[in-house]
C-alpha cells in the first residue's frame, strides 16, 4: 500500500514537473536553437570532412617518394593509415547525412520502415566511425604519446568506448521496446559524435584569439567539445522525458 501511495506520488510530482508552463516552452525553444546548433554542427564536420577528402585526392594523385619529406606531421598519418582515414570519412559522412532524419518526428510517423533502416545504417556506420576515431586518436595522435598528444589519446579511450556503449543500448533498448531509453542513447551517441564538430569550433575561436597551437588545443578542444555537447544533451533529455516509463513522446503530450 506504501509502495503504491509512493509511486503515485512519484509519478504525480513527475507528471506536474513534465507539466508546468514554463518546462513547455523551455521545449519549444530549447528545440529551435537545438536544431540551429545541430545545423551548424553538421555544416562545420561537412567542411573539414570535404577538406580532408580534398587533401587524401591530392595526396594519392602524386608520386610520393618520401612522405616525411612532403607531409607535415599533422598530414602524414592521414597518407600512411589511409584505409582506416577513409573509412572513418566515408562512413562519418554517412552518419552525418542519416542521423538528421531520425530525430524528424513526421519521418518516424509516415515512413516507419525507412526510420527503421536508416536507424540500422547509422548504429553500424556509427560505431565504425566511433571505433576508427578513437583509434586513429589513441594509436596515432599527431604530437606522438607524450605531452598533449597524450591528453588527445586519454580523451579517445574514454569517449570511443562511451560512443559505442551509447550505440549498443540504442540498440538493445529498442529490441526490448523501450522508446524513451532508446531515443535517449540514440541523442547522446548523436551529441557525441558532433562533439568533435563543437571542437572545431572551439579551436577555430581559440586559437586565434590566444595564440595557442594546434598540437597543444587539439586535445583539450575535444574533450571540452565533449562535454558541452554530453552537458547540453543531458538537459535536452531531462527536459524532455515524459513521465511514467518515458515511452510516450514529449512531443505528443505538449500537443494534447
Ligand atoms: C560524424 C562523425 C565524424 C566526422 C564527420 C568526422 C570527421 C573527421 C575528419 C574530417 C577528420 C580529419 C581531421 C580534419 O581534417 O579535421 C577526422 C579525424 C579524426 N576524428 Fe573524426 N569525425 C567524426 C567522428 C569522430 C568521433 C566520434 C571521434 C572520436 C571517437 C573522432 C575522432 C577523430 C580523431 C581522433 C581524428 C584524428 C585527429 C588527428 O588528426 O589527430 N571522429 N574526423
């Protein structure tokens, strides 16, 4: 009896929270700037990916005798490790372009199926840009493992595996039919791999205005760019999550 009063009290205090005027249009404006910020997101990683697929043409369209001789040591690993370098942009590209649609309520709504497969697409393009990432940042930092090219290493063994957990209980929790728990992975494993977009921006503002370089911001960018976008998608998901098991959408309890 206790443990039923508790519950109800629980989901009564959960239901006026969810509820109350201000939390309704904090939504509605958190989602604006959320998707100007995911926008401007994807613009800057579509940048640097055509820019870096620019530089992997350039660079396998000469004869390169040695490449310690043509390459700086930002640029060289991107020419000996291409395999791992392409498929990392290949398949980021793939992300970036699929990840969008699923979050587009009308497309879950009208075009189940194709949330379905383009889901499936983004889990396993996703987890092998994770994984390609953070190897390329554990095994291959461009300032080599000491200094802040350890720092850029540290930071990719922790947010790697985090991206890929993040990924696999999308997944599970989906199989399990688990809406809310589902979406809510599937906006942290998002909001983690645009964190290396928040990073390019924090590096574009920094370093000009402090003079730093590349190889001592690259690191410590990431990681900051990580956490503003796990800070920033935590309250995203708070703010959203609907009362009792979660599975219903916030969206279609602010419309009733
Ligand atoms: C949508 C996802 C992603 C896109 C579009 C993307 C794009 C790129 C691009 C274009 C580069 C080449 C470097 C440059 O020219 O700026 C790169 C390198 C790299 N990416 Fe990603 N990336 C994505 C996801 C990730 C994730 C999730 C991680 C972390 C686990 C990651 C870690 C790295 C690392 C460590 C490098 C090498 C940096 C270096 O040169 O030392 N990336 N990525």
């Amino acid at each position: 009896m206790l443990a039923i009063l508790a519950t109800d009290m629980t989901s009564g205090e959960e239901t006026e929270k969810f509820f109350s005027p201000w939390r309704k249009k904090a939504r509605k404006v958190f989602e604006a700037f959320g998707w100007l910020a995911v926008l401007l997101l994807i613009f800057v990683l579509m940048s640097s990916l055509f820019d870096r697929v620019g530089f992997m043409i350039n660079a396998f369209s000469q004869e390169v005798a040695n490449p310690e001789a043509v390459f700086n040591a930002f640029d060289i690993r991107y020419f000996q490790h291409f395999v791992t370098v392409w498929s990392h942009l290949i398949l980021g590209f793939i992300v970036l372009v699929c990840a969008p649609f699923q979050f587009i309520p009308a497309v879950r709504k009208h075009w189940i199926s194709f949330h379905r497969w383009n889901g499936r697409v983004w889990l396993i393009c996703g987890a092998i840009t994770a994984f390609t990432g953070a190897f390329i940042g554990i095994v291959w930092p461009f300032t080599g493992h000491q200094g802040f090219g350890l720092v850029q290493s540290a930071i990719n063994a922790l947010i790697g595996p985090y991206i890929l957990f993040c990924l696999y209980k999308a997944y599970s929790n989906i199989r399990a039919r688990n809406f809310g728990a589902h979406r809510e992975f599937m906006i942290r494993s998002f909001a983690l791999m645009l964190g290396v977009g928040t990073q390019r921006v924090l590096t574009t503002i920094i370093i000009p205005l402090t003079g730093l370089g590349l190889e001592s911001l690259f690191g410590p960018a990431m990681g900051l760019g990580m956490v503003i976008n796990i800070l920033v998608s935590e309250a995203w998901i708070q703010l959203t999550r609907t009362p009792g098991n979660g599975n219903r959408h916030w969206r279609d309890l602010d419309t009733v």
